[in-house]
C-alpha cells in the first residue's frame, strides 16, 4: 500500500493591480535597479565607485592623445577657413594693422615644428650655430601670441622680444621659429631700441610702484628700501642720459633737485653709497654739466668721510650720514679689501672738481698701506683687512670673486684715470695678473674652459662666482692701453666660459656661482648646486662683453650679448613693469622670482648693452672715459695733471 501521494510544487497567487501583468517600464527598472544596489554591502559599493573614478580618470589623461589624431584630419578645412577668414580681416584693417603679428595664426608647416623640451643642460655648443639654449627648444606660439604665466599674483611676460614697433612697420611677416634662428642678422638700430624698450619697461614699474624709493618689487608691486636715498633712480641717472631717453631724465632730475637729502638720520655702507650714489652723481654732472648733480655729489661724500676716522685709516664699513659718525658692522671690526679699495676712482674725483684735497688723500692712504702690507701671494690679496691693525685677516684665502674682486679693478682703472703716472698701481696689478695665472687658473672637463678658481690655505676650489667675469673687459681695457697682449688672449677664452655659463643653464641665464669639473670623463663642464642657482640681473658678463666687442669688433660678442637680453625678457619681465630676479635659473618653467630689481640692472646691465650694441665708438669713448665698478663713467684726467 502505497502512502499518499504529496505536491512537488507550490502555487503562489499574486493580488494587485499588477497581478498577472509583466510590467517593463523605466519607473518599475529603476526600482528594481535601486533595491539591488542597496542590497549591496557597503565594501561592493565602494569598491564599484572606485573602478568607475579609476575609469574615469584614465579617460580623462588619455584624452589629448586621442584628439591630437582627429585634429590632424580637420587641418586641410581649417586653413581654408583660416585663409577665408584672415582676407576678410585684410580688407577691415587699416594699412598700419597689416603690418602687424597675423590674428589668424597658420599651423605650423614642418620646418617649423622644433623637438619637444627635454630637461637638462644642453651640451657644449655655440648657440649661434645651433638654435640656442634648450628652452629655445620648446614649441612655441605663433607670433602675435605671447605665453604669460601667473607668479604669485603678477602677470609674467615669458615672450622673448621681436623686435621694436618700428621694426613691425617696416617688415614681412616672419615665422617666429626663424626669427630666432637668424637673430643675429638684425639691424643694430633695432638691438638699441630693444634696450630702451626694456629700460622703460623697467622704468615703468618703477615710476607706478616705487617712485623714490631705493628698490622695485615688481611681482608684489611695492618697494624696498636700504638707504632710504632713492638708490634705483641716482643709479639710473647716466643710463637715461646715454639711452637720450630725455623725458625720463627730466622726471628724475626733478626728484633729485626737489626731493633729494642726505640729511637722514640712517646708516648707509660706505662702499654702496660711493658707487652707486657718488658716482652715479659726478658722471652725470660730467654728461650734462648740470652743478646740481655737482653740489649733491660734495654733500654726500663729505658726509662719508668719518668713515676713515679710524685708527689705522683703514674705513670702518657703515656711515651714519645724519650723525656723522661711523663704525664697523656689529659681527666683527674688519672691512673687507674690495670695499676699502673699490671708492678711489670716485674721492679722487670729487677732489679734482672741488679742489678740496682731502677726499683724495684719504683714499690713496689706504692704497698705500695696502701696497705695503705682508700677507699677499703672487699679488693676490686676502678678503678682509682689520680697521683697527690695518692688518689683513683670515689669511690664506684668495677669490677673484665677492669680497675681493674690484681690488683689482680699480688698481688698473686709477692708473688709467691718472694718465699712468702711478707706478705702484700698475705693478700691484701685473703682478696680481701673473697670480691668477700661477694659482687661479684652469681648464675645465671635457670642452676645457679656462676658469679661475678660488684658493683656501694651498687647496684649490673649482668656485666660480658670477662676479668674476668683469675680469675678461678688465684684461682687455689694459691690453688696449699698453698692458701685454697675452692678457687680451686670456680675456678672450675667459669671455668664452663666462657666456657659457649662460649657454649651458636652461633658461639661458647664468647662476650666481658656478662649480667646473676638472675630472677626466666628466659628462659637463659645469655644475650648479641649489643654493646658487640665482640670477640677479648682475651686469659683469654684459660688461666684458662691451669691451671685447669694443676692442675687437668681433660680432659674436654682440651676438651672446642679444641672447643674455633676451633671455632676460622671457624669464624675468614683469608685465605690470620691472625685471624681477629670479631663483632658479635651471627651470624655464618657473623660474621662481625673487620680486626684487637690483638698482644695478638699471645702473649697469641696460647700460652695457646699449653700449655693446652701438656703433658709435664716441659714446662713452674708452680714451676719454673709465668706468667705476658700478659703470658710471669719469673722466681720464688730461696728462698735464
């Protein structure tokens, strides 16, 4: 007997208005769609939301290579369209907007096109013969377009300059890739404008920020001060001057007649306030011969006198103009030797002038005893000197660079200045000459660039100071007045490593220090350590330059020279007005600004390479006139003096 049988199923009824009906729409899926996901746990959801962003992301990155591909097959229409476009714009402009940067830019063709940027310094080359530094080697925007980057607030023109507004008027069009290439074909009268265009870019940033004050910043659009004595515009005085830049001279002559004194109550360094602010003054009383800068240049350099009140003669380094009073800084009571031995040029002058004997005694005295003192090698000096002994300090230490560098400078410089009468002059600066030689110099790896060095207690250092290369213009001055013409040969192969020091730096623009390397196999002539990669707009290679090209004729000089300018306009420009230095000369990308324009750029820099790029042997002749180390020229005195 079988036992009952039992249902193997089970019936389900469904109620509702829905019963029986298949029901697809969107409301019902996304519910359903809704509940699912909610049934999730939370590590399924999260771990799904992850793959999408990651997903997404991916997307996102692989974007531009995906529409670089169809952008080229849209070129063909879109020049057609261009072309269209630009002679409808012909026919709208006036003739004198023509001439200017297209408003349509053409893709560029193949010859233009350029490697892409690659990080790293570009081997040993002349830059003239292959395109330039490797920032040159980034694409570029068409002309008419200029690439500005944001630093801390300011708008910063990375655009190199193209010549001037004259220039526009009166050329073709020319792609912007081979206007660089043929930089150095360009007319001479354009390279002068693009120097006054560059000082009254300067000068702009300056009058609207920093209106009498000693320092622009120009990124913050504010003002530094040092001296409180408006050191940027009686640093510029001459420049203007020589630049003919007349309406800018006249505003800043007014300041000085109106607003100028030096009855502060502040103290001023001895060194600084003599270069800039005395000499600035007397070499424009003896451009203009305007008594005004006269009369302000007797009352500042009588005001620094007590600074020699001490006893062994020798300067104490801070003045107190209001007081009258002087003292060495509070860390120690030495002065160091280029800043004792660098103001001669300019007291020798007041005295010829004024007639009062007294500026110059003081200043030969410590001429003298420097002459005189033990402690040299080869003719080299030490850095620092006691004011008390008169002594040097901290022997054994001989640079050509900060502390000691325009000791030798002036030693040449006060010879030529007093028609080369003072023979103790020129042989302390011979003698120093064939020191550098003995200890000083060497050859780099692998290219073997002539460098000089530094010498701590017989251990020679490959430290170079940007500083330095005011000496190839120093040994080419005195191979032109007489002076052994092998100092000309060597202020040639030093002028060659002083522009490298540009060619080799990402931007163009040379560090402060550099290091050479002098081990066989070595990849690179230069290194740079982090701490020195800084450019201040210093003048010094601009400055050898001027006078090899002045002595020489040798194009190439002017050639580096419009680089290093318009190197300066791509990576320190300000657009509101002003240069800026910058931190890092080995990243084009962002140089990092150090919103400060030295008084020197305007003072010096700009005015080398107006002088570099004229062809007017007469301004500013080198047989009538000397430079003091902040390039205000002075007169040689007649022979009969």
């Amino acid at each position: 007997m079988h036992p009952p049988s039992t249902k193997d199923f089970v019936s389900l009824t469904l109620t509702g208005h829905a019963s029986g009906n298949y029901n697809n729409s969107k409301q019902w899926r996304r519910q359903s769609c809704w509940r699912k996901w909610k049934q999730l746990s939370r590590l399924q959801r999260n771990l799904i939301l992850f793959t999408v962003a990651l997903m997404l992301v991916c997307g996102i990155a692989a974007y531009p290579s995906v529409t670089e591909h169809f952008q080229g097959l849209t070129v063909v229409a879109k020049e057609e369209g261009d072309h269209a476009l630009k002679a409808v714009i012909t026919e709208v402009l006036p003739e004198s907007d023509k001439l200017n940067q297209p408003l349509v830019p053409e893709p560029p063709s193949e010859k233009q096109k350029r490697a892409p940027y690659k990080r790293g310094p570009p081997g040993l080359q002349n830059r003239l013969q292959n395109k330039g530094n490797m920032s040159d080697t980034q694409v570029e925007k068409e002309e008419g377009e200029k690439l500005l980057v944001n630093w801390r607030g300011a708008m910063i023109d990375q655009a190199a300059e193209r010549g001037t507004a004259k220039e526009a008027e009166n050329k073709v069009d020319v792609p912007a890739v081979e206007q660089e290439v043929h930089s150095h074909k360009e007319p001479e009268v354009d390279r002068l404008e693009a120097v006054r265009d560059a000082f009254r870019h300067a000068w702009k940033g300056y009058k609207e920020f920093a209106w009498g004050k000693d320092e622009l910043r120009p990124v913050s659009k504010s003002y530094g001060e040092w001296f409180g004595l408006g050191l940027t515009l009686i640093d510029a005085l001459d420049t203007m001057w020589i630049l003919n830049l007349k309406k800018e001279f006249e505003e800043a002559k007014t300041w000085v007649s109106t607003e100028l004194s030096f009855n502060k109550n502040v103290d001023v360094n001895l060194f600084e306030s003599t270069i800039r602010i005395l000499g600035g003054l007397l070499s424009t009383y003896h451009l203009t011969g305007d008594t005004l800068f006269l009369d302000k240049a007797k009352d500042i350099g009588t005001r620094l006198m007590p600074a020699f009140n001490t006893p062994s003669k020798i300067p104490y380094s801070d003045v107190n103009i209001g007081k009258g009073t002087a003292h060495p800084p509070r860390w120690t009571s030495d002065s160091t030797v280029a800043e004792v031995t660098s103001i001669q040029l300019e007291f020798r002058e007041l005295s010829r002038l004024t007639q009062d004997t007294r500026y110059q005694a003081a200043v030969d005295e410590v001429m003298q005893k420097v002459h005189k003192l033990e402690g040299k090698q080869d003719g080299l000096v030490p850095m620092f000197i006691n004011t008390n002994s008169g002594q040097f300090t901290h022997l054994g230490m001989f640079t050509l660079g900060a502390r000691a560098d325009s000791y030798y400078e002036y030693l040449l410089k006060q010879w030529i200045q007093g028609g080369k009468k003072e023979t103790d002059l020129l042989e302390d600066y011979l003698q120093a000459m064939e020191g550098v030689k003995k200890n000083l110099l060497k050859k780099s790896s692998p290219n073997r660039l002539t460098f000089v060095g530094e010498l701590s207690h017989g251990q020679f250092s490959p430290k170079m100071d940007h500083l330095v290369c005011f000496l190839p213009g120093t040994l080419a001055l005195g191979a032109y007045h007489g002076l052994p013409a092998d100092h000309m040969e060597l202020a040639k192969q030093l002028m060659e490593t002083c522009y490298q020091m540009y060619a080799q730096m990402e931007t163009g623009l040379s560090p402060e220090i550099v290091h050479f390397n002098m081990h066989e196999g070595s990849i690179r002539d230069v290194d740079v350590k982090l701490a020195d990669r800084h450019n201040l707009l210093r003048p010094e290679t601009v400055e050898s330059l001027f006078y090899l090209y002045r002595f020489t004729k040798d194009r190439k000089y002017r050639d580096w020279g419009w680089e290093i300018l318009q190197n300066f306009n791509k990576y320190t420009k300000v657009s509101t007005g002003g240069y800026t230095s910058i931190n890092n000369v080995r990243d084009p990308e962002y140089p990092s600004p150090r919103d400060k324009m030295e008084s020197f750029f305007l003072g010096e820099t700009l005015k080398y390479f107006y002088l570099l790029f004229s062809d007017d042997p007469e301004l500013v002749s080198l047989d009538k006139y000397v430079f003091n180390t902040e390039a205000h020229p002075l007169p040689i005195w007649p022979t009969a003096e």
